[in-house]
C-alpha cells in the first residue's frame, strides 16, 4: 500500500485521534490541540491531490525503534543504497506514491498518525518547508567553512 493508498483508505477523525494520542495529549493545550488539527486536516487533504509521483523502488519504512513498540520510527529506504534515511526533508510530492513498509502490527490509521507526524516536523505547508529546509541547508553550510 503506498502513502496515497493509506490517506484514500484512512479516516481523518480517526487519523488524528492516533496523533493526539500518541503526540499530544497532555503536551498541548486545548487551543494549540484545536489548531493542530485543523492544520492537520488541511494537509491530509492537500496530500491526497498531489500530483501521481514517477515509480520507485525505494519506500517508506515504519518500525519499531526499540525493544518497545511504544517508539516508532519512519524513515526513507532507498533500496539501490540499502540505507534508511530521514524522511522529514523529502518532498511530500516524492513519497506521496511510495510503498509503506511496517515492521509492527498497528491500525491504519495508528501508521498513518506516525507517518504525518514525521513528514510535518518542520512545517505544514510548501512555504514553511522550504524556509526551514534552507535553513538547515545554510547552518550546515556555516558549519563547514
């Protein structure tokens, strides 16, 4: 199943009731609860009318990150390289159609809350992406002068 499979399949009540859960619930206040969800539902939605990506070997990989299934892990396999990698700075537009792979029992939804979380760390929107991926690129860049 491919990322836009799992957002066509999965309700998005029951979708953010997972992130609550596991992300939010005694971390947030009610408030910043009540706009995460609506950013939340904005991208979920903005997510399914991207549009159909080349075809890929690699996948979105989703484990367990420890012993205990209660930390999990999602990452980008590239499956020429055999090596994982950080999925939050890869266009969404690039891993919309990638085969998930899950290393754990879970609902649907429950890897797609996963799945969100990570892809939105830095932002929830192109414009926000972007800045903060440049960012990144120029403190890394200072760093090695």
């Amino acid at each position: 199943m491919t990322l836009r499979d799992l957002l066509n399949k999965c309700s998005y009540k029951k979708t953010f009731n997972a992130i609550y859960k596991v992300y939010l619930k005694g971390k947030r206040s009610q408030d910043d609860i009540i706009k995460i969800d609506s950013a939340y539902c904005s991208f979920f939605e903005n997510l399914k009318k991207l549009p159909k990506s080349k075809p890929s070997v690699d996948k979105i990989y989703v484990t367990g990150a420890s012993d205990s299934e209660q930390i999990i892990d999602v990452c980008f396999f590239d499956k020429n390289k055999d090596e994982l990698f950080l999925l939050d700075f890869i266009d969404w537009g690039d891993i919309i159609d990638l085969e998930i792979y899950k290393t754990f029992q879970s609902s649907d939804e429950e890897c797609l809350a996963h799945i969100l979380h990570e892809i939105t760390s830095w932002g929830f929107d192109k414009e926000t992406f972007k800045k903060q991926k440049k960012l990144l690129r120029d403190y890394i860049d200072e760093g090695n002068r």
